[in-house]
C-alpha cells in the first residue's frame, strides 16, 4: 500500500513539474510578445475561463457540443458496425461501399464540412461529421475482425450445432469485441476534434466552436485560449470514460456445452 502511495505521489510530482515548467515558459514568452493579443500570459486565461464557466450560458454551450457530438459518434458506431456486417455477407455490397468508405476516409475534413453544409442544417453539420469521421475506421476494425475470426471456432460451433444467436454471443462477438473496442477508442478524439472544426465553420448556436469563432473575429484572444483550454479538458474527460466504459478485453472463453445424441 505504501508503494503504491509513493508512486502515485511521485507521479503527481512528475505530472505537476512537467506544467510548472511549460506554464513558465509560457509566462515567458507572453512577456517576450508583450502583447496580450497576441500572446496572452497564463492569468489572463485562466482568469476568463473562471468568468466564463461562471455563466449558466458556458455549461449550456458546452453541454450542446458533447450531446450534438456524442450523438454523431455513436451514430457512426452504429452504422460502422453495420456496414462492416453487410459487407462480409456480401461480396456485391462490398464491392460496391468499400470505395466510397475509403472516400470519405481520405477526403480533407474542410471539405466535407462544407459539403454537408450545403445538405443539412447547421446544427445537425457537427454531429454529421463526427459520425463520417468514426464510420470507416469502425468499419475497417470490425471487418477485419470478422475475417479474423478463428475458422475453429466455427467449426466446431457447426459441429455442436450452435445456434446463430448462440454462434453470435459465444464465438463472433468475444473474437470482435478487442478490435471494436479498440477502434471506438481511437475515432473518439478525432469524431470531438472534427465536430468542434465543424461547429468553427458552421456557427450552430450555444456551441463551443462558434464561441472560439466569436472570439477570433473580435480579437478576444484571452477567451480565444480559455475556450480551447475547454476543448482540450473535455477531450481529456471523454477519453478517460471511454476508456472506462470500454474496457479492454484480452481474451474469450467460450463455452462448449456437453454433446447431446
């Protein structure tokens, strides 16, 4: 118990050091420039960011962004895990989605920002964008972990004459389940980054990204740091809980029940 106190506590230590010195640097550099528009010293930040979280206002805008954002995630969830569904069963579907899901993962963000604009409402852009962002790399994982799927298994699954529900719970899901964790982990930080972008260029309102496009156009550079301060914290929370909520499975165990005749 000691042990682990001591290394908690030197890892605090650690952790503290590392942002004393990056804020001094920080410091530093602010009174280099000399100019708070341009560069703002860390008390002018953290001084607004205490204004602004002191208004019922900044916890309905931030509030609006994970719930607009969150949504898109887990519709992108969805619809990658069915699409990578659909496209093991069928060769003709895969032929046909495969290109364009590799499309939408290699086209620049900005661009379909600007596109989906033209298709939806403002408000629905960023939660539009953040599920494009997570369908094809969910879809790349589970598809890869479908094909992946020990062929032992399944045989012996055919061999004891599992259900299709029973061949699902006992054999696809547990061999998935590592790899779908996995890609929900990696496209949760680039569904916020890629909604907050999105939320910049369209403006829907209460939301975080029109707050720092505000603060741009009308040189509120103090609130211009405070407002990415938030992002950067509610990025660091959502990717904690996910990793609470997904936690990591290192191995299956199937359950062969006793042969019947």
């Amino acid at each position: 118990m000691r042990i682990s106190i001591t290394k908690s506590i030197k890892q605090i230590t650690k952790v503290l050091a590392v942002a004393a010195f990056w804020l001094a640097v920080w410091q530093f550099a602010a009174m280099g420039v000399g100019k708070e528009l341009i560069l703002p010293p860390p008390i002018s930040v953290v001084r607004r960011l205490f204004e602004i979280s002191g208004s019922p206002l900044f916890w309905i805008t931030a509030g609006s962004s994970v719930l607009r954002i969150a949504c898109g995630f887990v519709l992108g969830v969805l619809v990658g895990v069915l699409l990578a569904i659909v496209t093991h069963i069928s060769k003709i579907a895969d032929l046909l989605l495969s290109p364009i899901i590799r499309i939408v993962r290699a086209t620049p963000v900005a661009s379909f920002i600007i596109l989906v604009l033209l298709w939806v409402s403002r408000a629905l852009v960023p939660a539009v964008m953040s599920a494009l962002m997570v369908i094809p790399i969910v879809w790349a994982e589970v598809s890869t972990a479908i094909s992946d799927v020990d062929t032992n298994l399944l045989e012996m699954a055919k061999a004891y004459r599992f259900s299709r529900s029973k061949k699902l719970k006992l054999i696809y899901i547990p061999s998935i389940m590592p790899q779908f964790i996995s890609s929900c982990l990696t496209s949760q930080g680039l569904s916020w980054k890629s909604g907050i972008a999105a939320e910049v260029l369209c403006l829907p309102k209460q939301a975080i990204g029109t707050e720092l496009f505000h603060s741009k156009i009308y040189l509120e550079t103090p609130s211009l740091f405070a407002w990415t301060a938030v992002i950067i914290a509610i990025s660091f929370i959502i990717d904690y809980l996910c990793k609470l909520f997904f936690p990591v499975f290192t191995c299956s165990q199937i359950f062969i029940p006793n042969s019947q005749h």
